[in-house]
C-alpha cells in the first residue's frame, strides 16, 4: 500500500466536499441536531403531571397529602372535582393524566388502620402512568412516616449510584452519541460510493495503479475525520451542555468511537455497493442504522426487557456494543480492558464487514 495513492484519493474526496457546501453542512449540522432534538426532547421521566383532585375529606391529613402532590415535581394540581362524573369526564377528555381520590374521614380512618386512597392513571401512556403511580405512592409514604403513622421493623435507606438525580437524560445522553454516530457514519459513506458508481468513476478507477485497499482507504479517511469531528462536538456538548458526567477515560472513549465509527462507515460502504445509487443507498443506510440503533441497542429500551427472538437479533446491531461502552465508560468510569467482550464483538464485525465488502465489490467488478 503507497501513502501517495491514498492521499490522492483523500484529497479529491476533501475538494468534492468543499465544492458541495450542501452535503458538507448536511455532515456538520445533522449530528447537533440529533442530539439537541433527542437529548431535550426523549425523557423517560414526568414532570407536572396534570392532576386532578377529588377530595371529599378536607381536615388536615387530606390537605397536607394535597399540598404534597402539588408541590412536588412530578405533578401538578390543576383541577378539583366535587363528583366522580365531572372527574371521569375529563379524565376521558385527558385534561388531566391522574386523579387522587381523598375518601371522607381519612384522618379517623389512619388513626384506626384501615385508610384507604384511590389514584386513577390515564393508562393510554403506559410508561408515564407506571412512573406516575411510583411517584405518588413514595409521597405518600413520605407523608405517613414524617407523622409517624407507619411504623417499619427495618428502615430502608436508599442510595444510587452513578446518577444520583435519577435523571433519564443523563442515561440516554452517551447513547444519543451512538445514534448520531451510526446514522451519519453510514449516511456518509454510503453516499460517497453510490456517487461514484452513479458517475461510472469506480469502473475507471481499474485503469489506475490504486489497489483495492488504497481507493477504500482513501475514500474513507475523510469521512472518518468528519466522523470523529463530530463525536468530539456531540461529546463536549453531553458534558457542558447535559451535565453528563464523563468519568472514564478520554483516550478509551475515543478509542472505541474510532472503531465503532469505522464498523458503520463499512456497513455504508457495503450498502451503498449493493444499492448502486445514491437515492436507494441514503434510504437503505437510515433504515439498517437508526431503527436498529435507537430500538435494538439498549439505547432507550433495555434488551433483557425485549421479545427473546429480538435479542437474538440484537447481536448483530454493532450499535449495542457501542452503547453499552459509552454507558459505561460515561457513568461509571470502566475501562475497555473490563468490558472486552463488547470491543472484541465490534472487532469481529469490522473485519466481517470489511471482508464481505471486499468481496462484494470485487464480485461486481468495482475493485
């Protein structure tokens, strides 16, 4: 392999990009949009939950449990019903999310053991109403210890480690790292070969002295120092702009990035070689990386909690490795050294990709 050949073939990818300013600021704009969109925008938690009120029992308990709801974070009390029409009504309407039902004589009721609450979720969004009843149970709680109405043999003290806040955004953040990756990764690659298969240059391109391995190279190598450009932006704007602690280290980081990044800019490659065109290959690239990144690595939904045969699928979705790392050396501070399973699965995958690429082109007669 000559360095010469290589550079040549990098140079004239880096004038094609600074002749087409469109595609460069697709490159550069598309990953800060990513992340802003899902890092503001995808959160696992509630926060002013819109809850409504029936409080037939107005003495001291049930206004103190009232106010507890109001004032915490995760609800907001805006409506009070003096009948359970009026509360189904609206319930339906889904002006509210949750109603608390506060029966007559709580407080005689509590004195005497045998109290009781009713809390009525809108269950259309499963996930916010299992977290809404989480929440209103642990205020509840609360409220009955501080006044020394519930009495436990052993008292639970509870502590989390590595996201203390219990934040979700500080979870899904690396993860958003991992799909900006894989989509522009892919994306960009796959658009570089398809133009050139589009344009009929690969065939001239057999005319030359490049080998196989240098155009591949040379290609290649642009988009990657694209690539890690902006893993370096999505990476500063996780810690100063998410507050997303960065506990490992830096150079590990990087490291598993470049390798993750080279595995989907192969995928690209290999998509964009059996598509032929750009059109097909920016669709086929989008489809076979931002579904499978954002659904099937663990970045929003945990794979143990998935369907059996779609962990099985998710082996080969080189972006749950990715994820796992960036989690991990992001919150916890792990090296790559302890979690070597999930580097060496992307290795496997690189030079899996890299040799059915090969193949594939030389099939075709592109290289």
């Amino acid at each position: 392999m000559k360095l010469q050949h290589v550079s040549a073939v990098a140079r004239k990818e880096w004038w094609h990009l600074m002749r087409d300013p469109r595609s460069l600021a697709l490159i550069l704009l598309m990953p800060t949009m990513l992340l802003f969109l899902f890092g503001y925008a995808l959160s696992l938690d509630i926060s002013k939950l819109p809850l409504g009120v029936l409080q037939q029992s107005h003495d001291v308990t049930a206004n103190a449990i009232v106010a507890r709801f109001d004032g915490s974070h995760a609800f907001n009390v805006v409506a009070t019903y003096n009948d359970r029409r009026q509360m189904e009504t609206e319930l339906q309407a889904g002006k509210v999310a949750a109603v608390l039902v506060i029966p007559r004589g709580l407080t005689r009721d509590l004195a005497n053991g045998n109290a009781t609450m009713q809390f009525i979720l809108d269950g259309v969004d499963a996930n916010s109403a299992r977290l809404a009843q989480n929440y209103a149970q642990a205020i509840v709680n609360d409220y009955l210890e501080q006044q020394g109405l519930v009495k436990l043999p052993i008292e639970l003290e509870e502590r989390t480690w590595f996201n203390e806040a219990k934040e979700s955004r500080i979870a899904i953040v690396p993860g958003v790292i991992a799909v900006v990756m894989a989509v522009i990764g892919a994306l960009m690659t796959s658009l570089t070969i398809a133009r050139e298969m589009e344009h009929g240059n690969l065939v001239l391109l057999r005319t030359t002295a490049l080998s196989k391995n240098e155009f591949l190279l040379g290609k290649l190598f642009p988009y990657f120092v694209i690539g890690m450009g902006d893993f370096l932006v999505a990476t500063l704007a996780a810690v100063y702009l998410f507050d997303v602690p960065l506990r490992g280290s830096v150079p590990a980081l990087t490291l598993v990035s470049a390798l993750f990044l080279i595995v989907v800019m192969l995928q690209g490659a290999l998509l964009s070689i059996v598509a032929g065109g750009q059109m097909l290959a920016a669709q086929m690239s989008l489809v076979s990386t931002f579904l499978p990144a954002f659904l099937l690595s663990g970045f929003v939904f945990a794979i143990q909690n998935m369907p059996q045969a779609l962990q099985y699928l998710s082996v080969i979705v080189p972006a749950r490795y990715y994820v796992e790392l960036a989690k991990l050396i992001f919150l916890k501070g792990v090296s790559p050294l302890v979690i070597w399973s999930e580097v060496v699965s992307l290795l496997v995958i690189m030079l899996l990709l890299l040799r059915v690429v090969t193949l594939k082109a030389r099939k075709l007669g592109l290289l």
